[in-house]
C-alpha cells in the first residue's frame, strides 16, 4: 500500500532510541524527509548514519529547557507531520515520586507535548494542513497506582489530543494519538529488571513479570511505529481526535490472564 508520504516534512521527537527510532525508520521507508530531535547528539548521529540514503536532518536539543520547543520551530518551522514521542515519567507510587521528578517528567512529556502541539499547530491550521500525532501510553488507560505521575500525565495528554482533534478537521489539521502497551525497549527492561530483582531478588527473571501480558511478550517497537505511520498518512485521512491502543488488548482485559 502506497501510503502517499514520500517527500513529506516529519519531525519525530525523542527519536534516537527506542520507539522514535523505529518510527523514524519506518518514515524512512516510505521516503519521508526527516528531522530528528533528541537529546543525544551522538544517537542522532549514529541513527543518520544508519538511515543513509534518506532525507535527515537532526537537532540535538533537551525539549525540557525553556524555550527548546520554540527554538525547534524556528529551525525547523515547515513540517508536514510532528510526533511528539519525547518523555519518560518515572515509575513509583504517590509516596515514592518526590516534586522534583514528577514535575521534570511532566515538563518534558506532558508539557514538552502541548507545547510542540502549539509551536506547530498555527501554521498548520494556516495551510489547513498537517498531521499531529502523540505518542502517549497505556498508563492513561489502565491507570496504575505504581505510576502515579505517568497514569495522570497520559491521561492529561489523551485528554488534550482529544479535545484539539475534535475541531482541527475544521482547519484542516489531523491532532491524533497512539497508546503503545509494555514495548522491548531498552527503559521497558530496565525498569523490568529493577523490579525483578527487588520482587523476585533476581534482575535476570524479568521475562517473568510479562507473563500476563497477551502473548506473555513485549511488543516490538515496530509494531508500534507501523501503527503511527499509517496514521500519519493521508490513508487515514478521517481519523483524527482519537487514540488508538497498540497493546495486544491488555488495557481492555478487566480479568486477571488465565492459566492454558
């Protein structure tokens, strides 16, 4: 299927490792033109590198600081596509999770995401063209106790992508977001090992925590970034003010997995 983005402007955010990595390749695959925001210059290096032969550019920048997000904009201001996918809210309960890290992760997801959301939204809504797309989380959906700051930021986040896709259409913008499940990514097992070796006293059984995930596996961030182009196409030009779970079903189960 001719998904019709070749020579499209994207820029993906937080787009040197992991699921922004996988999206920018798969952008890459259809011939997109690329720019790549990250904090990691080197990352970014490495990942143009490795995507020779297609259209990148790359700005290593930290969204947190204030300002980054106009500073980007001004750069860049002629993007197609935005992803928002920059952001990590640590894990921890209420208890655990002081106001030093809840507010930083929020500064860089929750508001590093409405921010962009507003840098590039007026000059789409000018062209009355372009597509938004965030990358938020299934802690928004399956709230969870022991992510306190992340299942209230997602929530926020599904919330505002909501309620701006609800009239972009009108002017012509698609505002729309995608709610990965637990993704193979380098952060997803770390944070399952650290919470294996304090439940189990073993890092090395974190494959054990996933077992009541659908298939008993995580999903690969491909899976994810398959998902996100479509949606930034125009082959899904009717979809907009949604999110869409990629997560193999587990935010719908209100059961607990059964033994086969």
């Amino acid at each position: 299927m001719d998904l019709g983005l070749k020579g499209r402007s994207v820029l993906v955010t937080g787009a040197s490792r992991g699921i922004g990595r996988a999206i920018a390749e798969a952008f890459a695959r259809e011939g997109a033109r690329l720019t790549l925001v990250a904090r990691d210059a080197a990352a970014l290096g490495e990942l143009k590198q490795h995507l020779a032969g297609a259209s990148v550019e790359t700005m290593a920048i930290d969204l947190a600081e204030r300002g980054a997000t106009q500073r980007v904009a001004e750069a860049h201001p002629q993007v197609d596509i935005l992803v928002n996918n920059a952001g990590a809210i640590p894990r921890g309960d209420i208890t655990q999770i002081d106001d030093e890290r809840w507010r930083a992760g929020w500064e860089l997801k929750v508001f590093g995401y409405i921010d962009m959301t507003r840098c590039y939204y007026k000059a789409m809504q000018a062209r009355r063209a372009g597509c938004i797309l965030n990358v938020i989380g299934m802690g928004g959906e399956k709230l969870d106790y022991e992510y306190a700051a992340g299942s209230t930021g997602n929530a926020a986040l599904m919330a505002f992508t909501r309620a701006v896709g609800s009239e972009s259409l009108e002017y012509g913008v698609r505002v729309l977001g995608v709610n990965p499940g637990s993704v193979n990514t380098e952060r997803t097992q770390r944070s399952l090992r650290f919470t294996a070796q304090a439940q189990l006293g073993d890092a090395e059984r974190w494959r054990e925590l996933i077992t009541d995930r659908p298939a008993g596996r995580l999903i690969e961030p491909r899976e994810i970034a398959d998902v996100v182009v479509f949606l930034a196409s125009e082959r899904a030009s009717a979809v907009s003010g949604t999110i869409v779970s990629v997560d193999m079903g587990y935010a719908a189960r209100s059961y607990p997995r059964k033994a086969k």
